[in-house]
C-alpha cells in the first residue's frame, strides 16, 4: 500500500487536478458542446490527469537530487529513495501512453498530440532550464497554458480563436502565480540552483513591477471571449459572470500591488493563493456565461 502511495504522489495529485481542472472547462466552452456528457468529461479528465501526472512523474526523476536538497519538497518519493529512478520512468511512461490513448481514441488526435507535445515541453526544456536561466518561466508558460488548448481541441475537433483566447489567459496567469511561489520559497530555490525569479538579484522590487504588470495585462484579456461572442453579457448570467471577471481581476491587481508596496513574503503569499482562486473563478464565469 505504501508503494502504491508513493506511485500515487509521483503524479502530484493536487497540481494535476488544477491543470485538468481548466483543460475541462475549456472542452465545456467550446461551441460544440452544448450539454454535459459526464462520461466525456470523465474521459477527458483521466486522460489529462494520466498525462500531467506523467510530466510530473518525469519531474521528479529528473530532479531527484534538487528535491532532495529542499525541505518543500525533500520527502517525495524518488527524492527520498522510496521509489527508484528505473521505477519512476516506467511508471510515468506507461500513464502518459494511456492518457495520450484515451485523448486520441475518444477525442481527437489533435487534443492527444497537443498532450504529447505539452509533456515534452514540461519534463525535457522547462524542466533542466530552471537551472540555467529565469526564462524557464515563460518556457514552463506554454505547457502550463496548453491545457485549455487540448480541453478546446477536444471539444472543438480544431483550434480557434476562443481557444487562443483560453490559452493566453492561462499563459499570461502564470508569471504572477510562478513569481509568487518562487518569491516564497526564494531560499530553497536558491540551495537547489533554481532561477525563477525575473530579477537575478531575487526577491527586488523589478519583480514585484512584473507582477504587477502581468495582472495588468491579465484584464483585457479576461475579456476577449466577452469581445469574440463566445460569452454574453446580457441577462442574469451573462452579467454576473461578467461582474465576476472584472472583479477577479481588480483582486488580482490589489493582491500583486500590495506586495509591490510592501515587498514581503506575506504579501507574495497572498498573491500566490490569490491567483489559485482567480483562475477557476474567471474560467466558472466564462461557462457560466457561455453564449
């Protein structure tokens, strides 16, 4: 059973949920898709849980020794010795071929090959870049954003503007989130040679000014799917999930504004849990507005 666990843990459960989270609710949005079909959803999500659970697995092989020079993160199981490399990569290989599978065969093989692709660009050039230069933030964007692409793609059967529109609002949510864990957990970053921070220098006010610039530009793009139709604003649930939006968005600008003042770890803190709210927020409002 312990084994077990730790092969459960190797696909860190609670990350993968929140990717596939967003990945089901863009398969929701797309215009195709005009009722819930639970055994779809279902499907989509045990694919995409197997295949970002593979990417994660990957991680953790990768990095076992980093891992192992953190308190955050000195536990997981290949880090710990619990599972080996050999077992790792065997168990990553086999969830990401299923999960690529259930994607091609009940979906479309455009959604499994952006799966594929977002896999490759999360385990083997975001992954070893975060030891090399703070780019790795915007590399690790694309895989992280590709989620509402494969859950568009799914449900679309092609990629359209209202999936560009998906993805670069899960894009542009990511450099306040990243800066935010990494503003936290400077120091263990810092032992395991970790360079996520825009500003060499670390925790500066440089980096505080991005975040705030990135939640900026977070708000017009919130609102392109209201622009292109794919949301109404009329009636009571076109105006409320408008409402919703805007003012996740002045959340999320308050929240990274405040630790540009106040430059402290609290502060990046709340930025961090801000942004863990603000993403199912916008994306429940933009559903809940579907036109």
């Amino acid at each position: 059973m312990k084994k077990i666990k730790d092969f459960f843990l190797l696909i860190k459960p609670s990350l993968s949920i929140m990717v596939v989270f967003s990945s089901v609710i863009c398969y929701l949005l797309a215009p195709k898709i005009v009722e819930f079909d639970w055994k779809m959803i279902g499907l989509l999500f045990a694919g995409g849980l197997l295949v970002t659970g593979s990417a994660n697995a990957i991680n953790q092989v990768v990095e076992k020794d980093t891992d192992a020079l953190m308190k955050r993160t000195r536990n997981r199981p290949v880090a710990a010795g619990r599972v080996s490399q050999t077992e790792g990569w065997g168990f990553a290989l086999i969830i990401g071929a299923i999960g690529l599978f259930l994607l091609g065969h009940f979906f479309n093989w455009l959604s499994a090959g952006l799966a594929a692709l977002s896999l490759f660009l999360y385990a083997f050039i975001y992954t070893p870049l975060k030891k090399i230069n703070s780019m790795a933030v915007f590399a690790g964007a694309f895989p992280g954003a590709f989620p509402c692409m494969i859950g568009w793609a799914a449900g679309n059967d092609k990629l359209s503007v209202g999936g560009w529109a998906l993805f670069g609002l899960q894009f542009l949510w990511q450099f306040p989130h990243f800066w935010a864990i990494a503003w936290v957990a400077h120091k263990d970053y810092t032992i395991a040679g970790f360079k996520l921070l825009p500003s060499e220098a670390g925790p500066t006010k440089f980096t505080a000014m991005q975040t705030v610039m990135y939640s900026l530009l977070l708000f017009p793009v919130s609102l392109i799917p209201f622009y292109i139709g794919m949301c109404q604003i009329e009636g009571v649930r076109g105006i409320l999930g408008f409402s919703l939006v805007i003012l996740a968005n002045f959340f999320m600008l308050i929240r990274s504004f405040t630790l540009y003042r106040r430059m402290n770890v609290p502060s990046a803190r709340n930025v961090m849990f801000g942004s863990y709210l603000y993403l199912p927020v916008v994306l429940l409002s933009f559903l809940l507005s579907k036109a």
